[in-house]
C-alpha cells in the first residue's frame, strides 16, 4: 500500500508556472506507475499525465501536451508535474494517483489507479 501527499498547487497569473510534488509513503515506490489527474469546478476528475514505473515511458492529455511534464524520482519517493504557459482552463483540483504495476503500456483512467491523495488546487487568473 502507498500513501500519497501533494504539495505545491497556489494562485498564478495566465502564462505563469507551477510545479506540483507528490510525496509517496513505502519502499515499494519504483515498483508504481504514477499519474495525475485533475477536477476543474463542476466537471469531472480528467487525466492530466502518467509516467511508467522507471520513468522510460510517459502520457499525456492533449490539452496539456507540450506544456505539462511529468517525472519521478524513485529515490526520493517522489512525482512531480511541471506545468508552464498555465491557463484559465488548468484551475482544477490536482490529484497524484499510483497503481502497481511494470507494464510500461498504462490505462490512463482513474477507474485504473488504486491510490489517492488528497488533491491540491491550481488556480490560474487571466
């Protein structure tokens, strides 16, 4: 089992970035694909990225592509989503998720990610 803690979601201007940390409780963290995903206001949780066990493979929503970047550092325990040019759009409840597993094929869903944490928010201000 991992226990998931998000860190570094605040208030930025359009265009701005932000880079968000997920720290992950265990030693079992390598053997975890991680991702994100996030809630905008009213809308449904949405898949954000998602980054393979040793990191080599990585996937990303289209509407984030280009902009966001996704990565881990197994020693630390630790997945960080790096998000640049932010956008209006990108306010939305952050939240880190975790699934075992060493495919490097993942079903970027949250129905396929066993793990939470507690979400932490992104406010973006035109």
């Amino acid at each position: 089992q991992v226990q998931l803690v998000e860190s570094g979601g605040g208030l930025v201007q359009a265009g701005g970035s932000l880079r968000l940390s997920c720290a992950a409780s265990g030693r079992t963290f390598s053997r975890y694909a991680m991702g994100w995903f996030r809630q905008p206001p009213g809308k449904e949780r949405e898949f954000v990225a998602a980054i393979t066990w040793s990191g080599d493979n990585t996937y990303y929503a289209d509407s984030v592509k280009g902009r966001f970047t996704i990565s881990r550092d197994n020693a630390k325990n630790t997945v960080y989503l790096h998000m640049n040019s932010l956008k209006p759009e990108d306010t939305a409840v952050y939240y880190c998720a975790a699934v075992e597993t060493t495919r490097q094929a993942l079903r970027i869903i949250p129905a396929a990610f066993d793990y939470w944490g507690q979400g932490t928010h992104v406010t973006v201000s035109s």
